[in-house]
C-alpha cells in the first residue's frame, strides 16, 4: 500500500499522515453555521521536520483549501483525495509554520473498511467522533496517533449553543455572528482524540472528584435522570485513580445528545454518548466506566500504530470488569469466567490480537481477548505487582505514545521474561488458551 509520496502510513489507516514531520501546536480558528452545516477555518501548524524531505503532506477531507502560508510567506499547493501537499526543501530539524485557510461542509470520513468517522450533523447539533480516521474531516492535521500536539481552538457559533472541546474552556466571546468559545489542550494529544461537540446543552457538575468531572445533556434529560449512572462517574474516577494514578487530565466531560447513538466515543478528557445510554443497567454503566478508563488507557498512554488497540481496549474492558467488583454488581473472576465461555464458542481462527487487521480492529473479541489476557498476566503476578507494572507503565509513557512489544519488555523488566511470555498465546497465537483461574481454585 505504501508508495514513495506516503511515508511512513500506518497500513490499517493508509493515506493518512506524514511520518516526515510532527506537529507540535495546533491553532484552529474556526467559524460554524450549524444551519446549512457550514465549516470556514484557519489552523496553524507549528511543524518540526523529522527527515529531510521535498514535501509534506497534511490530510484534509471533504473541505476546499482556500489558501496556504508557510512561515507567512504563500505556498504553493494541490489538494487532491484528501492530501494537501505542500512542495518545497525541507532540512531536517527545520521548524516551520503552516497556515491553511480552508471551508466547505464536513462531513463524515468513509472507509470500506473502518466505516465513517468524523465531524457529524445531529438532528440540532454536532458530534465529532473521529477514531481512527475521521480527524481530517474538519482540520488540516498529521492524521497519525503517533504525533501528539498542544491544541488552542476557538469556535464561533450562533448564540443558543453550547460548545465541548477536548480542552479547558478559557471563556466565550460575544460578536455580531454569535458566540466564539476558547479552549486550551495544554495535554499532548493525537488528532483522532480531538473533538467538538455542539448542542442545546446544560452542564450538570458530579463533585467528588480530585478534578471537576460534568455531564453536558440536553433540556430533556434531568439531573435526576442520571441518578445511577453518570453521577457515578467522580466515584469510578477515584477508583480508577487510586489503582492506576492520578487522573491524567484537568477535568472530564461526559457528552449526551439529545440523538441515539450506537456507541460511545472517548476523546481526551471527554466522552460522547447518545441520551440511549442514560439507564442504570450494566450495558449503559459499564460503558461510561469503560469510556473513563480509556482517559488512561488509550488518551494519556497511546499506541503508535493501530494494530495495538488491544493495549487501549484489552484494559478499558478489564476496567468494566474492576467497576463490576468495585459497585457489587460482579466479580472480575466471574466476569472473566462469562466472558471466556462466550469468546471459547466463537470462531478465533481469523483473529490475531496483537494484530487483528484493520477489519477486526475493533472486534468485540479483541476487547474480551484482551481483557482476559490482561487478567492472566494479574493472576500470574498477583494483585500487588499487577497495580505497580501497570501503574508504572501509564507513569512512564504518560502523554506518550507506546506498543506491544514496549508493554512485553516492561513487564519483563519488572516481573521477569516468563512474565512476559505468558501473554504470548493471548496475543500471538490464535488458539484462545484456558480460562485464567487463581491458582487456589
Ligand atoms: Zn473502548
């Protein structure tokens, strides 16, 4: 797939990202109609080049570049199959500024094999949800999970709206068009954990919690309805944080669209839900555990390359299981003996976790098989090693990027090589191996 003008594409997202440069900051000032669904915007890219190149590539889909800068000079370029590219010498350790004027109307990134992904119109709003390819469907970005950023993003609205960015508001502004909303993400951050979400909404706060933690939710949604499962959300923050280190972010954000979504949608420092997930019943409470886990699981501590996503839901579903525990629902060995049983009548030939292939990248199986695998390496360590390795491992690669060979030599170098080789099987092999059991049962 990969050819000489696509260094460095990551193959189960191929064509997206240059491997060439990095970003370091990205400025988005953007204005949006939401009637009509109309997007005009200026992002400024502070780039480090990496290697010395001819060029560079930003991914941009769906949307008309207007016009270029580079170091506030014009430059020259061709937008085509949603690659901007932009010619000129490029010496390594060159740091250099890339302005993009651009707009159109977003729409969602489609992929045969990952589906859509992206800046999204509800009914009187919108959602971004962009994993894993759907950032370039609303700015001018290096598309790969391996580029981390500092973001400020100011957004004009109408008035009526409220505005969620995953970063600190810094506080609206009125102007004859609307309001314009300004946020900070001083956390590093990939671009498919970027988001915007606009609505009719109210903020509900949950105190409790070392960081404000709130529900946005829509006129139709009382406080009361949340009773039972997002006021539980400080509770689960706390947990979470007292096994595996502080929460990682300045605060947390739970979106509910007045729309019905079929899943929620981590983003950093903030998750999206449709009003469907408002129930007290364990499909919908695991969900928004799971969606607060991955703030470390996934947000803070990030994979390179998409064929690791076990490293992100292999322990978000491991974390459902812990809140079971915690909340008196379950047990994490009942939870793990269930889902063994479920995963041993399925088909596993096909499945690889430690590299499932792009079309399985977000199989239900990977969850399970990952989070079963996570339990073997607990039981194998006990409880006590367990929570030192793998809060050492977020501690060590907080706001950085990792795989899962960086994941086997950290547990070999804490726990020893037979440690790491446990997991082998799990994640190598397809054969699902036995039911990890306590060694007293
Ligand atoms: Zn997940």
């Amino acid at each position: 797939m990969r050819s000489a003008g696509e260094p460095g594409s990551d193959p189960y997202v191929p064509r997206h990202g240059d491997a060439r440069y990095e970003v370091l900051h990205y400025d988005l000032s953007l204005d949006y109609r939401v009637e009509g669904n109309r997007l005009e915007g200026e992002a400024t890219l502070s780039c480090r080049v990496l290697a010395e190149a001819e060029s560079l590539m930003l991914d941009l889909h769906g949307l008309a570049v207007q016009k270029v800068w580079v170091d506030g000079r014009p430059q020259r370029f061709t937008h085509a199959r949603s690659r901007l590219t932009l010619k000129l010498p490029l010496a390594a350790g060159r740091e250099l500024s890339v302005r993009v004027k651009y707009a159109g109307t977003p729409r969602p990134m489609r992929s045969r094999a990952l589906g859509a992904a992206g800046w999204e119109e509800l009914e009187d709003g919108v959602i971004v949800a962009a994993q894993p390819h759907g950032a370039p469907s609303w700015y001018p970005c290096n598309d790969r999970p391996d580029d981390k950023a500092t973001y400020s993003i100011a957004l004009s609205t109408p008035a009526g709206y409220t505005v969620a960015v995953s970063g600190e508001l810094q506080g609206t502004r009125r102007t004859s068009r609307g309001v314009v909303w300004s946020f900070e993400q001083t956390a590093p951050m990939p671009t498919y954990l970027a988001t915007v979400q606009i609505g009719r909404y109210r903020e509900i706060e949950h105190p409790g919690a070392p960081v404000p933690v709130r529900t946005l939710a829509p006129a139709v949604i009382e406080e009361s309805d949340l009773a039972g499962s997002f006021d539980l959300q400080p509770e689960m923050l706390a947990f979470f944080a007292r096994l595996f280190g502080p929460y990682p972010f300045t605060s947390y954000t739970a979106v509910i669209t007045e729309d019905e979504l079929e899943i929620p949608l981590e983003s950093q420092g903030l998750s999206t839900f449709g009003s469907n997930f408002v129930d007290t019943d364990w499909e919908s409470v695991r969900l928004i555990a799971h969606e607060l886990s991955h703030q470390w699981f996934g947000n803070s501590v990030t994979l390179q390359r998409w064929q690791d996503i076990w490293l992100h839901e292999g322990f978000a579903c491991y974390c459902e299981w812990l809140w079971a525990e915690e909340s008196g629902v379950s047990t994490v060995q009942a939870e793990v003996e269930k889902h063994h049983a479920l995963l041993a009548g399925l088909a596993q030939d096909d499945l690889v976790l430690a590299d499932p292939g792009r079309d399985l990248m977000f199989d239900d199986r990977v969850y399970k098989r990952g989070a079963l695998a996570v339990h073997a390496l607990r039981l194998h360590l006990g409880d006590e090693s367990f929570v030192q390795i793998v809060r050492s491992w977020l501690e060590e690669h907080r706001f950085g990027t990792v795989s899962t060979e960086m994941f086997l030599e950290h547990v070999a170098q804490q726990a020893g090589d037979e440690a790491a080789a446990l997991l082998d099987p799990w994640l190598r092999e397809t054969a699902l191996p036995t039911c990890p059991v306590p060694a007293s049962a």
